[in-house]
C-alpha cells in the first residue's frame, strides 16, 4: 500500500469530485465546455489540495483528450519542447480533440519557459491547463493569461472535507477494514487546514496506527500528528503554515520570531517572491497607515529581491522583516475597506448623488448633474463641509483610525473637519 489515500481514492468523474458546484455542477462553465467538447486553454486558481490536478484529470478523461503532464519544478524548456512536439504528433491540427498539457505549479515557471508554450497555445496544438496557488496576474506573463481563461477554485468548507472522510471509509479497502467511527472531526479539519490531500493523509496515518476498530477522536488525532508531523506533511503544504507564523510573528510585533520563521523558508527553498509578496500585504494590511513608509519599504524590498534573487536576496528580506515587525500597528485601512464591501453587498448599487456625478454633456448638466458640487479647493484650507455618500447610508463611518500616534493626528484632523458627522 505505497501509494496514499488520496491517489486512491482521486475522483475520476464530474459526479465524484466534491465542491467547486460554480464550475463543475449541473450549470457550471466547465461542465458546459466538456458537454460542448469546446475546451479553453485554462489557469485553476486555488489554495493547496482543492483538487486542481484531479480536475484537470476529469476534463481529459471526459473530453477524451491525450493527456500530458508537467511539473514547474523540475521540468526545463527542453522537457517542455519535448512534450510539445509529442502533443503535435498525437493531435494539434489534424484531430478536433487538441491534446491537454497540464502544468503544475505554473506560477513557478520562468519568463522564458512560459515564452515557450506561447505557439503552442496560440496554434491550437495543445490545450494548456495550468494550476496555481498564486495570483495568476503577477505570476503568468500577460501573453500567455490573454489566452487562458481563468477560474478559481473555493476553499473546502467543513462539510466538503468531511464528505471526503467518508468516501474513503466507503471506497478504500483499506480504510474499510479498520471498521473506522469519526466520533469527533475537529482535530482533523484542524490539522488539515482545509487542504484535503493533508487531512487524508492524516487520517490515514491516525487509521494505520491503531487496530480495528478505530474511534477517531480529537485527542488520537492530535497525538498522533504531534509524533508525525514529517510523515503527514508530504507534499510540503506546511510552508502555509510557515508562513503563517512569519506573519503573525510581524504583526505581534517579534522580530525574533520573524527572522527564525524566515530563515525555516529560506532553507526550506521557498520562492522568495512568494515571501516579499507576503511582507507587502503585512505592510498594508497589519501596519497600514500607522507607518506608511513600511508599504513603500517592503514594495522595495520585492523590487529588489526580484532584481537580485538568492542568496543575496535573503539579507533584503531579513531587514524588510525585522523593519516590520518593529513598526507600530494599525489594521484601520484593512477593517474599513472589509466594512465597505460589506455594505456595498448589503445595500447594492446606490445611486451618486447629484452634485458628484460627471457632466461632459450639455444634457447631463440640465439634469443637474454636478449641479452644487462644491470644489474643495475654492475653500480655507482646501476643505468644505458637503455629503459624499448615497442618501441610504449618509454618515456612515467606514474608517476608525488605529490606536497610534500618525492616526491620532488623523482623528484630530477628521474631527475639526467633519465635527459630530462621523463620530470621530
């Protein structure tokens, strides 16, 4: 039994495969394109084990492509090429079925690497699917993302990895014959962090450590996985959690912590991309406006680690991280913009109001566009008390300046502005 759960029991149709219904359900846009046999080339954007890989198996099998695979981290142009002059071979041109190319990890292919798919993409001899865990935007080069669609796939939820549980105790042999009772799953959606191949992985390890039968409960999973935890995390999925420490140790403000966390990273071989990208979102999000200069110091710090790479790169990264974790604290920016969208969702498009809206046309201005608009400028110290918010939801206060120095002065300045407006 070498091969794990989660290739055991890897779903192989449409019907088997759990979530992701705003794709693959009865209506969804893939379950559409396979009906049709009309596949588009295609980046499956989502966290770790969501089940990317396996849904481009699914797509293959039920459009009845050939199916060829690549992975980012070991595969070079030369592999590429190779592989594409196999796909042209097998399909390309003279078959209506254009084979599947499935990369993994696309995200860590190189400029020219992604260069070399281009043709091949763009002529129609393969169909490209790419999976990645990043934001395709910054790390697909704009020619190749113009020819993909891209589609996202949603974490599991707690009932989707439950569902998983229990369609390996009804399928796999040998899951079935440790006569296995979830008494309690908490533990394990814990552990799992919403990864599915991690949380069979784990329950696989907890189900092959005791006899029949087997009461899974939250103090055998947790002893289990505390003696194990290089055993469970085979497909490296822990850097999540690695770099969930390196962050939280910036936000609580322990430069010690920061540096050790970055350093497990850095000799772990993570892209160290992936990390400056991490330092900008703490610098905005967990700092913000308390210190504006930390955004413009780790937007640096990612500038120059891209210029540079490793190892030298490591220094950069180390001073952006002790920077940040001794700058002062405010998630002010991030709470307001969370609170925006909010009610932006809960009271839908309402309407601008009059005086702010555009006027380039005569007949807009007889509608009163822009009609009492009040030009701050024309004002003492560039400021006039007017409404800027939809009717439904004037006075309405977003923004509540953080607990620090720079948004104090922030507080003052908005309260002798706006006086009882806001509450400030």
């Amino acid at each position: 039994m070498n091969e794990p759960l989660a290739e055991r029991i890897r779903p192989k149709t449409l019907e088997d495969y759990i979530s992701q219904q705003h794709l693959v359900g009865k209506t969804g846009i893939l379950t559409e394109h396979i009906k049709k046999g009309i596949i588009p080339s295609l980046i499956l954007w989502g966290p770790p084990g969501i089940g990317k890989t396996t849904l481009a198996n699914i797509i293959a099998q039920e459009s009845e492509r050939p199916f060829y695979t690549l992975s980012a981290i070991n595969s070079g142009v030369k592999d590429i090429r190779d592989v594409l002059d196999k796909a042209r071979q097998s399909g390309g041109l003279f078959t209506v079925k254009n084979p599947i190319l499935f990369i993994d990890e696309i995200h860590r292919f190189s400029k020219s690497q992604q260069d070399s798919l281009l043709a091949a993409v763009e002529k129609g001899w393969v169909t490209l699917i790419g999976a990645t865990t990043e934001n395709p935007s910054f790390e697909v080069i704009p020619a190749l993302l113009s020819r993909c669609q891209v589609y996202i796939l949603n974490s599991f939820d707690k009932t989707d990895l439950i569902d998983l549980l229990h369609r390996a105790m009804e399928i796999d042999p040998f899951i079935k014959s440790k006569n296995i009772s979830l008494v309690e799953t908490d533990a394990l959606i814990q552990v799992s962090s919403g990864d599915a191949r991690k949380l069979l992985n784990v329950f696989e390890l907890v189900a092959s450590s005791e006899e029949s039968p087997v009461k899974i409960t939250n103090e055998l999973v947790l002893s289990k996985v505390q003696k194990n935890t290089v055993r469970y995390d085979k497909t490296g999925e822990q850097h999540y959690d690695i770099v969930s420490a390196f962050i939280k140790s910036i936000r609580g403000s322990d430069p010690n912590a920061a540096v050790y966390w970055l350093a497990r990273m850095i000799e772990g071989g993570e892209d160290v991309k992936f990390i400056a990208r991490r330092l900008l979102i703490a610098a905005s999000e967990d700092i913000g406006n308390a210190n504006p200069t930390a955004l413009i110091m780790a937007n640096s710090t990612f500038q120059a680690v891209a210029t540079i790479g490793y190892p030298e790169s490591r220094i950069v990264l180390s001073q952006c991280a002790v920077y940040l974790a001794n700058s002062p604290k405010s998630n002010s920016s991030y709470m307001a913009i969370n609170t925006a969208l909010e009610t932006v969702r809960s009271t839908g498009d309402l309407s601008v109001p009059l005086h702010l809206r555009n006027a380039p046309t005569k007949l807009m201005k007889d509608l009163d566009y822009g009609k009492n608009y009040k030009y701050a400028h024309s004002y003492e110290n560039n400021f006039v008390a007017q409404e800027f918010l939809p009717k439904e939801i004037e006075n309405t206060k977003f923004y509540e300046p953080g607990n620090n120095a720079r948004e104090q002065d922030f507080r003052n300045t908005l309260k002798a502005r706006w006086k009882d407006k806001y509450n400030y």
